[in-house]
C-alpha cells in the first residue's frame, strides 16, 4: 500500500500539505496568487472524485466553483468581480450542505472558489489575503482527505503534486502558468493518476452524460484542462470565462448563466456561449487568410540563404512536421588521449558542480545577481548526460554567460560561491576538448561581419510563430531551442569606483576563457539566425506541396513578415 512521502526540510521549502496549519502559515508569506493556483489544481485533481449517487443538481457546483477557481488562476490580472467567486463558492456550499457535507472533493472545489473570491476582494487587503491564504489550504487539505477517502496511493499522489505546485511556485515558475501546465506530471504523478483517478473520470463522465448529453460541455472542459493548455480556442480566456459569469465587452454574449434553473438549462447556455466562439473564430479566420493572402502576393518571398549551416539540426520528421537536433552537437569528437569514460566523469563533474551552485544562487541568502540562478537552470536543461543526449552548443552558451557575469562581479561575490564557480567553470572548459564542433562554431563567428544584434521584434515575431503551430507543424523540440537562442544575454552593468573593493591577490577569479574574445551575444545571434533560415527553408519547400500538413501555409505566411531582418542580418554576417 503506498504511502504519503516525508518531504525533506529545505530553507524556505513549502511543508508537508499534511500539516494544515504549517502549509498555511507558509502561504501567509507568499503571493495571494500562489493560493489560488494551489487551490484550483488541488480541487481540479479531485473533481473524478464526486460521486453521481445523488440527484444531478448537486454535480453543478462542483463545476461551477472550480471553474471560477480555474480562471481566477489563469488569468490573474483579468480583475474579475470578487462577487463572481464569491457567488460560485456560496452556492457551492448551500448544495454540498443539502447533498453530502462530508463530500471532501466538493469541499475542495468550495475552498478552491472562496480563495479565489478573497484573492481579488480589494475592498479589505489584509481580511481578503488571510481569507484567500486560509481557504487555499483548506481546499489543499479537503483534496488530500478526498484522496485518501479513495485510496492510500491516491492520497499519497494528491498530497505530493500539490507539493510540487507549491515547489514550482517557490522556484520563480510564474503562477497563471503553472496554472496552464498539466494537473499530473510525467512520472509518478501520471502513473497516480491512471491507476487511482482515471477510473474514476471514466466513470464520472459516462455517468454524467448518462444523465444527459448537455453534460458534455462539462467533462469536455476537464478533458482539455488535464492535459494542460495548447494555444487554440479551447483554453482562450473567452473560452474559459464561457463557463463562468466572468463577462468582457468582447464576448459574444451578454448576462450570467442561469445557475438556478438547473444543470440542463446552465449547460445549454454554456454550449450556446461555445457554438457562437465557433462561429466567431471561424469568421476571423476566414478574414485573415484572405487578408494574409492578398498582402503575400504584393511580397515576393524573401530567399533562404544558401550554404549556411545552421548550428542546431532543423529537419522534417516522418510525420512531416518540422523538428529540432543536437545533431553534431550531441556527439563528441575525442582525440586519442580521452575516452568516453572521460566524458562520462566531466559530464556528471560539471552537472553535480552546477546543480550546487543553483541551488546557492536561488536560495534567499544568496546576495548575488538572480541572473545566476536563471543561467545555471538553462545550463543544467542543455548539458549532455550522455554521447547522443542534449546540446553542448546551447550549454555552453550558459557557461560563457556566467563566465561574463563572474566577471563583473569579481570583487563582490561571496568568496565560497566564488571558488567553486571558478572550478566549475574551469571544469566546464575542459569539456569542450571533448567536442570540437563547439570550436568549430566559435571561429565561424568570430569571422562574423556584423556587430549589430538582431531586430527584437523579428525575434519576437518568429518565436511567436513557432510557439503558435506546435505541435502541428513544429515538434515539441523546436520551441525550447527558439527560446534558449532568442533570449537576451545579460549585461551585467560595470561596478561604480567606490564600490569596487581594493585588489585581493587571493580572491578567487574567473579561469581563462580561451574563447573569451567572442561574444555570447554574437554567437547566439547566429545560432538563432541561422536557424531560423533553415526553418525557412523548410517551410518555403513545402507551402505548395498538396500533401503539406494541416497549418503549414498558415505558418509560412505568418513566418514572412518577421524572417525578411533576420536572413538580412544573417547575409551582412556572413558576406553572403
């Protein structure tokens, strides 16, 4: 039988959900937003829980508060009416008092809603915050005793994801994000969930629909939110307020649902409100393919370069769609004196070193810049575990960075984290011996001609692109190494005279950088550059092809306004 882990205590680390007052008492000192994130998922989690044994009426609520609860949680800065949550979790609780008062899976979803309520009350800052913090744990601790009204590994899986939520937060991921992502993580989470939730879900939702088809709004909306949020109309913030009396100007309806005139007549309305998004969706699209296309065949298409090797592999799958490699990059080039038992020691070195220092650079002690923290999380993303696996290009990138912050900082970091970021570095450096296309890459752009960056607004027009057609024209691989390539490099400004300390011979310093002289701005500039030109050439081969997969003219014709800059940049780089 499974058992609720024991968390291992850490500075600063949410505690055991376990422990109510201890889990609240932490959320006191946390954004109101965090507790309506924890308390939306929690009761999301659960929602397969509810039992169908009494009449319909009492299923309503459940869907009502954690619907509230969902968007107050995506949608953070949408300023909706505390009344509105408010309302969801009082009719809420007078259904669960008249049906089960010991449901806790309907529990969860009344607190989940009043957190909401209270997070967006501004009428009383100080009432409205210990509300919002007392319910979000209330609604975290009804989730668990749910769960383990079900079964031990249910309440071991409820009780460690609502963890994770709390650790994610804690780790600076942004709340209405984790909001978005999946409610069970890849791992234990998911093996939790189709062993003690699934079946459960499964037998909610023929049980809904058994009570009437105008139930599939419903087991339809917790469809898409267990997967976590794609791009599309299905989780657009119109989408979501469709299933609440959140009310914008822009949508197609006008009043609130009409939650006392029972379910039927509430899901009708709802499935109304969706087939008039539908229909508007389907009228701008119509519009803009007309308008894309008449202003495409005003514009010649802009020409790939040829001859330019694009650093990161961009090449078509069998499926057709667009996906990114390490390609040369995952793949070492030894010389005769290392052997892959080598590699294997530096790899694990630098990946034992580097997960050291961030959890230094992230504690909150730690008195240096965040951008630390930031570097050495993408560093441990892209760094190979193995000949074959990650980007050592893409790692190394992060290296250079945090060798360009260690050396504006010499004189001010703390000596411990300063000596074993210099062995590390110096560790990191010896890596490259391993790889020699990483050398290879260097020299090609130090020839580089050009010294200005990239227009942003190109490289924020095709990251959008990417990130809007996967996963049905880019893999799921494309949209990291866009962003890793896209992002900014620090530019840590220079310390002021007086406060720079006297010289210290014995201060630990950044090691020798033999490829110090090119810059990290430089060379991810070209990495992304010349990406990008791959993409568009790929893309350009295949818009007129009659087999071409379903978005594949519509992200051709979305990529042609942004990529023009961008192969003009990469052909005053190169002197092509």
């Amino acid at each position: 039988m499974a058992e609720a882990p024991s968390f291992q205590p850490e500075y600063d680390a949410p505690p055991d959900p376990r422990d109510h007052d201890a889990f609240r008492r932490w959320l006191e000192t946390k954004p109101r937003e965090w507790s309506v994130v924890i308390a939306a998922r929690a009761a999301l989690r659960v929602l397969p829980l509810v039992r169908t044994t009494k009449a319909s009426a009492t299923l309503l609520p459940v869907f009502r508060a954690t619907a509230i609860a969902r968007f107050a949680a995506v949608y953070p800065n949408r300023g909706i009416e505390a009344a509105d949550a408010a309302r969801a979790a009082a009719y809420a609780f007078r259904a669960y008092a008249l049906a089960d008062a010991a449901d806790a899976a309907r529990a969860a979803a009344d607190n989940a809603a009043r957190a909401a309520a209270s997070a967006f009350d501004t009428a009383d800052v100080a009432r409205a915050a210990a509300s919002a913090f007392d319910a979000a744990s209330v609604a975290a601790r009804a989730a668990s005793v749910a769960a383990r009204a079900a079964s031990a590994a249910a309440y071991a899986a409820v009780t460690t994801t609502t963890r994770q939520d709390a650790l994610a937060l804690k780790n600076r991921a942004p709340a209405e994000r984790l909001a978005r992502t999946a409610l069970w993580q890849p791992g234990e989470g998911m093996e939790a969930y189709r062993n003690s939730f699934e079946p459960r879900w499964t037998g909610l939702r023929s049980d809904l629909i058994s009570l009437g088809k105008h139930w599939k709004v419903w087991t339809d909306w917790y469809d898409e939110l267990l997967g976590g949020s794609l791009p599309s109309l299905e989780n657009s913030e119109a989408w979501e307020a469709a299933f609440t009396d959140v009310q914008h100007p822009s949508d197609p309806w006008e009043g609130p649902l009409p939650w006392d005139d029972g379910p039927e007549a509430v899901n009708l309305a709802i499935k109304a409100r969706l087939d008039k998004l539908q229909a508007s969706a389907a009228l701008d699209v119509v519009e803009r393919v007309i308008d894309d296309r008449l202003e495409a065949s005003r514009t010649p298409d802009p020409l790939p370069l040829e001859g330019i090797s694009s650093p990161v592999a961009i090449v078509r799958r069998p499926d057709g769609r667009i996906t990114a490699e390490a390609g040369a990059f995952a793949f070492p080039e030894l010389p005769p004196s290392l052997t892959l038992e080598d590699l294997a020691r530096t790899l694990a070195t630098c990946r034992s070193q580097a997960e050291r220092l961030r959890s230094a650079a992230t504690a909150p002690t730690f008195n240096g810049r965040p951008d630390y923290g930031e570097v050495f999380a993408a560093y441990l993303e892209w760094l190979p575990t193995a000949a074959g696996t990650g980007n050592i290009l893409l790692a190394d990138g992060e290296a250079r960075v945090l060798n360009k912050l260690f050396a504006a900082d010499e004189g001010i970091l703390a000596t411990g984290f300063a000596a074993r970021l210099s062995v590390f570095l110096e560790n990191h450096i010896g890596l490259r011996a391993h790889y020699d296309e990483v050398e290879r890459l260097y020299q090609a752009v130090r020839t580089g001609r050009l010294e200005a960056p990239l227009q942003r607004d190109a490289v924020e027009g095709i990251k959008r692109v990417v990130h809007d057609n996967t996963p049905a024209v880019f893999d799921e691989s494309v949209p990291p190494v866009v962003d890793e390539t896209a992002k900014p490099v620090p530019e840590p400004p220079p310390l002021a005279p007086e406060d720079r300390p006297p010289p210290d011979p014995n201060r630990p310093k950044p090691p020798r950088d033999p490829i110090a002289d090119v810059d990290p701005k430089k060379s991810r500039n070209y990495i992304f550059a010349a990406a990008a030109n791959r993409i568009w050439e790929i893309l350009l081969k295949g818009k007129d092809v009659p087999t071409a997969i379903e978005g594949w003219h519509r992200t051709y014709e979305q990529m042609k306004p942004h990529i023009g800059p961008i192969i003009d940049w990469l052909r005053a780089f190169t002197g092509g």
